[in-house]
C-alpha cells in the first residue's frame, strides 16, 4: 500500500537575536557571525528553554503510544499540533505502516522447589501460551554463549531462564553487551527445543519491575513465549536454581499479533537561506513502550529536538540550510518510521548534510562523536570550543552510530553526529512503568538543548559539508 502524507497549515517563523564574540579559530568553517549565533543560541538555551513544557504535555496529553494504538493516534495528533502552535513550516504527517502487537497479561511463578510468584513482562512481539499455560523444569544459562554451547537434550522441553546482568555505564555500552539475549535469545532457545524463555531484564533498575523491548524471531525456528523477569526477582529464581535442587517454573501470556495498522513520521522545519534545499535532520521517535509514559524515552529526545529548532528559528538570522525536525514512527518495534521516512524522500537522501538523534534520554550531553567523511573530521573537533561551556568533553571518536531511526540515513551515505547523552542512569527506567515526568529534570534538558541547538546551527552554516559515508549494500 502506498504511504499517503498530509500537510498541516504554515506558520511563519519569529526572528529575534543577538550577536556573541565568536572563537576565532572556526573561522575557515564558519562566519564570525555565525559563530556569535552559536554562542548566542548556547546561552540562552542555558538560561530556561520550553523543553520541560513539551515533555509535560506529551506524558499528560497522551501518555503511553505504543506502534498502532490508540495513543499513538493521539500522538501523532499531538505532535501536528505542538509544531504548528511553535511556528515550523511545512508541518505534515508522513503515512506509515506498523505492526500491531498487544500484550495482554503476564503471569510467572516457581512452582518448586519453594512456591513464589515472580514479576514479569512479556516481550514485544511474543507468542502467548496456550489458555492453560506452561509448566516445565528450569535450565539456567549465563550467556547465549553458554545457550548455544548445550546439547538439545539438555534443553528440550524446559524453559530456559538467560541470568546475563547489565552492567551500568555512561556510554550504553552495558546495554549493547547484554540487548541480543533479549532478542536473539528466544530463537536461539527455541531451535534447542526450550517451550519457553524467560531473561533477566536488560536493566539495571533493583527496582522489582521488568524491563520490555522487542525480540526478532528468526524465520527458521519456532516461536515460543519470551519473558523478561524483574532483576530482584531474576536474582530469587538464580538462587533457587543454584542451590542445586530441580526448578520448576509456570507461565501464562495472552500476548497477540493483530494486522498492521496506521502510523505516521511528523515532519516540521526552520526554513533555511541560501542552502534551503540542503537539510541538517534532527530526530527522535513518537512512539513509546505501552508500559510506560515514555518521559524519558522519548519524550526528552521530541523535547530536545523540538526546542532546540524553535530556538534556531527565533534568531535574527536563518541558517543556511533548512533544519527538519522528523519524529519518527515506530521505533520501539521495528523501525518503521526510519524505514518509510528513507523510502519516500527517494534522491532527496542526497542533499541530508547531516542527521542528528535524540534517543537516550535526558542527558546531560557530555561528548560529541560523528561518523563523517576523512576530510571533515577537523571541523567537528573545531565545534568543541562552543560546546565545552556546557562541560561537554573533547575526545570524541569518528565512530558514531547515529542512533536507531538514522540508520537508513547512515547507511544511504549520510553523515551523523552523536550528541552523547549520559546513559549512566538511563536504564533503571528503560522500557519500564518507572518512565514517567518524576524523571525528568528541566535543567538538564536545558543543557542537552543548547548542545543540540549549537552542533545543528552549525551544520546547517558550516562552508562546506561533512562529506559522505560508504554506502551499505546489501
């Protein structure tokens, strides 16, 4: 079926402004006039933005948007609105088509050696059981190292329980480690000949709440119910199974696919100068897990975007290039929005200068990586001297990833920075009930705003461009 796109009426954008002494040293790159926008866009963002305002309304408007629901009409209804009310131009709903996945309820319990009942999520995407549900012997493994190295007889039959913990870091690191037991592990379970799986939740909350998040069956092994465990609860039923006596576990899910439904990407800009048909992207994604609020994820990143532009288009001078802020559909279950957003904009990929994506949170932004061509890695260490203000460290790699809804961006050829957002406390509340407004600080939106807002002014005035990355082909 093909994707339609609605437009919501233009507003024109209010200029005002003021010119800051520019570090010298950018000068090759970038005018001195541009550079004191910089400074000017930095400061003021320092001094109070909106971003707390647009996080507030989206979790009290809406609240939970999972792909396809209820909540996610509201949400693309929502985000039409707040970017016209905040003057972008060129306001639209971009048509997309999701998947549809309900959840239903979740039950787990050890049935023995001692009887407890334990808390637990199905995964996204998960089978249910049957209406009376499964009962079998517990199989506990540390790794899919330590899943893939057993013999199916010792797995046959039996819920396989995966205890690999998260470590806690800044850089989400811990959870690139640990992610691929929650979507690789089911399968991998499964061809062994598991009836289920439960894992230790991709978190590090203490918190006796689980962690969701999608799973990927592969096509060539049977599909079995996946749960996640809260980490108190994966500790209990660690102990229980190490304590050297047989474990037998229950499970009950009424999880279900329905057919696809409709979604949209929501697309506003800051019209640009005299490179308007060159785009700086920034990005973040609507939808949220129907657990939680989404505050934080991604409530803070539409916030960050979305404020960051405003403030962009509040000064008395346009960027050279047009900014388009896209929030994307999907994310959570399937990148369907990236996928569609790529689709349709066809040989315009070509003139996307640069992308950015906020999708780890609040921050605060403490470094800035970039994946860009060779030659342009001297201008991103040049951008540093207006963000060290902010505490944001030097250092940063020519390695970025960009961020889950750029990655058809990236592998098209378009360059990407990463605004790193300090991950350190970000998955106590990842994919869980706990992601709600309480976790948001205002002042540390703030920060994040004022780097996002100086890097994307800065691409969108920068003299040259960042060059283009290899094309993946598959």
């Amino acid at each position: 079926m093909i994707a339609r796109t609605r437009f919501f009426p233009c507003f024109a954008a209010i200029l005002t402004g003021l010119a800051l002494a520019p570090a010298t040293s950018l000068a090759a790159d970038w005018s001195e006039q541009d550079l004191a926008a910089a400074a000017t866009l930095r400061d003021r963002a320092m001094a109070g933005t909106r971003a707390y305002e647009h996080v507030s309304s989206l979790v009290t408007e809406v609240g939970p948007r999972f792909a396809g629901s209820a909540g996610d009409a509201a949400a693309v209804r929502w985000a039409l609105n707040k970017l016209g009310a905040l003057e972008f131009s060129l306001v639209r709903a971009q048509d997309v088509l999701v998947p549809r996945w309900v959840r239903g309820s979740a039950e787990a319990s050890i049935l023995t050696p001692f009887p407890q009942s334990l808390v637990v999520a199905a995964l996204g995407g998960s089978v249910g059981t049957a209406e009376e549900g499964i009962e079998a012997a517990v199989q506990r493994v540390e790794s899919l190292d330590a899943l893939k190295a057993l013999s199916p007889a010792a797995v046959k039959g039996r819920i396989v329980f995966i205890d690999q913990r998260m470590e806690r870091t800044r850089d989400a690191s811990g959870y690139g480690r640990t992610v691929s037991i929650r979507s690789q592990g089911p399968s991998i379970a499964a061809d062994l000949g598991a009836v289920a799986v439960v894992i230790r939740s991709v978190g590090t909350s203490t918190d006796r709440i689980a962690h969701t998040g999608g799973l990927s069956y592969r096509t060539d092994a049977p599909r079995i119910p996946a749960f996640a465990l809260s980490n108190p609860d994966a500790d209990l039923l660690a102990r229980q199974v190490t304590a050297g006596k047989p474990v037998r576990m229950r499970l009950h899910s009424t999880a279900r696919e329905l057919p696809p439904d409709w979604s949209a990407n929501v697309i506003g800009e800051i019209p640009g100068g005299e490179r308007a048909d060159e785009i700086v992207l920034l990005g973040a994604h609507l939808d949220s897990w129907d657990l939680s609020q989404g505050a934080v994820d991604d409530g803070a990143g539409i916030a960050i975007v979305t404020e960051a532009a405003r403030l962009i288009g509040r000064l008395d001078r346009k960027p050279a290039r047009t900014i388009r802020v896209v929030l994307f559909a999907n994310e959570e279950f399937g990148l369907s929005g990236a996928r569609e957003y790529a689709r349709q904009i066809g040989e315009e990929i070509n003139r996307h200068v640069a992308a950015f994506e906020a999708d780890l949170g609040q921050g605060p932004v403490w470094r800035i990586d970039s994946s860009v061509s060779p030659e342009a890695v001297s201008a991103i260490a040049q951008i540093h001297p207006l963000l060290e203000p902010l505490g944001i460290e030097n250092g940063g790699t020519n390695a970025a990833s960009g961020g889950s809804d750029l990655r058809p961006l990236r592998e098209a050829g378009v360059p990407v920075l990463d605004l790193s957002l300090d991950a350190t406390t970000y998955f106590d509340i990842h994919h869980t009930t706990n992601d709600t407004l309480a976790k948001i600080d205002a002042k540390t939106l703030d920060q994040s705003v004022a780097a996002f807002a100086v890097a994307a002014w800065l691409a969108a005035t920068k003299q040259g461009d960042f060059g283009r990355l290899p094309i993946k082909t598959e």
